[in-house]
C-alpha cells in the first residue's frame, strides 16, 4: 500500500515560515519524482514545486521562486518544502504527489499516489 503523509502546516505570519514533510512508505521513494502541488478554495490546484528522483533538478511556479526550496531525503524517505517570506496568497491545503512517469510535468493531472494533504495558513 503506497501512502504519502503531509505534515508541517499551520498558521503562520505573513513573513514567516514553515517547512512541509511528505513521508512515504510503500514504496521506494528514490525511484520517483515527487511534487508538492497546493490548492485554495475556489481555485485550481497548481503544481508548487518538483524534484526529481535523486533531486539534481526542481523547478518552481514563478510565485514562489526565491521563497521556497524543496528538497529530499531519501534514506529517510522524506521530501520537504521550506516555505520562507510566507505570504497570504499562500494559504492553500499542500499536497505531495508521485510522480510514477518519467519526465511528467509538475502539475497536477501527471502525478499520482495523492497525500491527504496539510492546511497553511498565512494571515495576521
């Protein structure tokens, strides 16, 4: 049984951080890319970041370019996201996703395998 669990999430000030984890079990994490993808009520889901299997490439939606840094651990079976200079246009349930192709695009209809998702908020 592949399962991907999202942790990390909370409120946050705008201008703050928060670092999100995406464990994996059930499979081996460092044969897949993995993507963080976010979604706010009333808009589409949208691909945030993806690395790929041994992390030598990621890429970024421009909005959080310079702000936010994904990277993996695979020993520990794990993929992060350090979201810096937190804005409220961040608020989003995040999602981890794998990506079981090879060289998919980070958005959300090439991933699968969908974590449960954590909530950000980011508000004073």
């Amino acid at each position: 049984q592949t399962q991907l669990v999202e942790s990390g999430g909370g409120l946050v000030q705008p201008g703050g951080s928060l670092r999100l984890s995406c464990a994996a079990s059930g499979f081996t994490l460092d044969l897949y890319a993995i993507g963080w993808f976010r979604q706010a009520p009333g808009k589409e889901r949208e691909g945030v970041s993806c690395i790929s299997r041994g992390g030598g490439t990621t890429t970024y939606v421009d909005s959080v370019k310079g702000r936010f840094t994904i990277s993996r651990d695979n020993a520990k079976k794990t993929v992060y996201l350090q979201m810096n200079s937190l804005k409220p246009e961040d608020t989003a349930v995040y999602y981890c996703a794998v990506n079981r192709g090879l060289s998919r695009p980070c958005v959300p209809g090439q991933y699968d395998d969908w974590g449960q998702g954590t909530q950000v908020t980011v508000s004073s």
